[in-house]
C-alpha cells in the first residue's frame, strides 16, 4: 500500500497524504487533483477502491490499425495532444500482426472502464469485417469516434476526409499533364474509402468522355509491397500515371517502375495520399493530396468531449477538404512516337 501511495503520488506530484485522502473517499482535495490521482491509479495498473469503481476512467482509447503508416503516429500525436489539454489520457492500442486484435482491445478498454474511444482508421471502414465489438461499446454507451469513414449500420460520429474531392484533384492534375491511361492502386473490396475513391474516379473520368477500365484498377493489402505488385500489373496495361490510395502504396509503385526500368515522372507519374511524414525526402519528392490532420484529430476529439460531458452528437460523417500537393513524380506522359 505504502509503495502505491508513493508512486501515485510521483505520478502526479502531490503528496502521499493527498492520494490517500482521495483513495479513502475524504474531503479538502479539488476535483482536478482528485481525477488526476483517479487517472494515475488508472494509468500505473492498480485497481481503484471498491467505492470509486463505478466512475469512468479519464482514459481514452487510441485504436490504430498500425504505426508504419507514418500518417497514423501523425494521427496519434494529433489527437493525444488535444485529449491531454482536456485532461484526458490517451491509452494507444496498436494492432500487430498476429497480435492483439481490435475486438481484444475493446475488451481490455472496458475493463479499464474508459471514458471513450477514437478509432483512427480500422474494421469500421471495412464492410465484411466483424463488427460486434464496435456494438458492445455501443450497448454500453461509451463514447465513440471514427477518423476516416465508418459502414452502414455504426452509428458513431465520423470526421473524414472527402475521399471524392480527393481523387478528382488527383485525377484532373493528371488529365491536365496530358495523361489519357490513368491506373488506381486502391485498398481491398470491402475498404469504403477505396470505394469512394473510385466511384469519384469513374465519374470524372466519365466526365472527361471516357470510362475507367476495369483492367486500370488494382486492389492492395495497405502496404509498400502490395502497391508495388499490384502497380506491376498495371505497368504492364500501359498506363503512364497512377493514384494511390496511400502514400506507400505509392512509393510501392515507384518501386514498381523502377525495377522495370522506368523512370519517375518521365515514363510514369504517381501521386499518393495522405501526404505523411517525409514525402518531401523521396526521390523523386512524391504528389500526394495532403489530409487535413490537425484539423481532423481535434474535431474528433471535440467531438469525443462533447460525448463524454453529456452533448448528444448526431452520428454521421463530417467531411474536410483534402489539398492536392505538387511535387517531382508526376509530369506529362512520354511522347508516344508513331511507328514508322
């Protein structure tokens, strides 16, 4: 007990007789050293007093699919930020392969009876995946964000960024280099974002008098390798540019055309998504449509606050504006000479 006191007392920076003062339910402490005290007990693994087990935890959860994506930890950092400016601690819970999944993560959230959760991309976004956990938080009333498009049948508040308005900027950057065979590397089936994207890239392209073939568009596990097999195939029909769904995605079709001897933008142009963490370093520097993350991260956890104080929020999808960023892999496509 004594060695409890005093780590939570560290923890927090006031007194042992303070932290016991909370822990035994006495007067002459603020509500501020009281939670934060709370929150420690929390955040080192002790079990709260009998008499404080029915108040949440000061805990969020920070869910993410993976950190190598380095547009996830730009989430994280974002959004852990702004959960500790409202004295919120944000608990990170990262999925691996072969590791904790998401459902055990929820689990292990509802024990440490947290206040909320924000899910920063994940099996929401993925329609054949499996759902349960999303609804047993549901069922319990816990506070709940999704970052970047949810299914049908979740009702959680949503902030995303305009996967549409996306590719079109994307898209028109290209057919305006010239660009006439276009490609799409693209998450799987069931990933809403990727559908949304190429619904947008099927009606611009219709727009612009021509339909997308279907032999133009690859599906990808989220990864360097995936876009770079699956940009491979695309090679090999002949386009000249190529929109990802992703930042590695697209350094994976960079990768692409190098190793068949093409060169980047001279032979093909590529543009990614998300404009993570150092695209200005590749070479060639990368295209991409830069996410509004900072913006993003504080909705949702303004959104997640208003939650957990009692504001009802209505659930559906806020929706920001991406930014197209220009830079060294796209450019017009090679002069196709006529043969002689």
């Amino acid at each position: 007990m004594t060695r409890r006191l005093a780590q939570v007392a560290k923890k927090v920076g006031v007194s042992e007789a303070t932290v016991s003062r909370v822990l035994n339910g006495k007067p002459g402490v603020s509500e501020a050293t009281r939670q934060s005290v709370l929150t420690a007990l929390d955040v080192l693994g002790y079990e709260r007093p009998t008499q404080l087990r029915g108040e949440r935890a000061r805990l969020v959860g920070l869910v993410l699919p993976e950190l190598q994506n380095p547009i996830f930890p730009a989430f994280a950092e974002v959004i852990g930020g702004a959960l500790a400016q409202q004295g919120l601690t944000p608990v990170l819970c990262t999925q691996t392969k072969g590791g904790v999944s998401e459902a055990d993560y929820v689990d292990l959230l509802l024990q440490q009876q947290v206040s909320g959760v924000v899910f920063a991309g994940g099996l929401f976004a993925q329609a054949d995946a499996p759902h349960e956990h999303y609804h047993r938080l549901a069922e319990r009333n816990i506070p709940v964000v999704l970052v970047n498009a949810s299914i049908e049948g979740l009702d959680f508040p949503c902030v995303a960024c305009d996967d549409a308005v996306a590719v079109e900027q994307a898209w028109r950057h290209l057919v305006s280099l010239g660009h006439e065979r276009i490609g799409l590397v693209l998450g799987p089936d069931d990933h809403v974002p990727s559908r949304r994207k190429l619904e947008a890239a099927r009606r611009v392209s219709r727009a612009a008098g021509r339909e997308l073939a279907d032999e133009f568009v690859g599906r990808s596990i989220f990864s360097l390798e995936g876009g770079q097999a699956t940009a491979a195939r695309l090679l090999e029909r002949g386009v000249t540019g190529i929109v990802c769904g992703s930042d590695p995605l697209a350094l994976g079709a960079i990768r692409a055309a190098r190793r068949r001897g093409l060169s980047v933008p001279a032979d093909v142009s590529v543009i990614g998504f998300d404009d993570s963490a150092f695209m200005t370093c590749t070479e060639p520097p990368l295209s991409t449509v830069r996410q509004p993350i900072e913006a993003m991260g504080r909705a949702a956890v303004d959104l997640l606050c208003a939650q957990i104080q009692g504001t009802r929020t209505h659930p559906g999808e806020l929706l920001f504006e991406p930014e197209l960023v220009v830079r060294g892999s796209t450019a017009p496509p090679p002069v196709r000479r006529p043969a002689p």
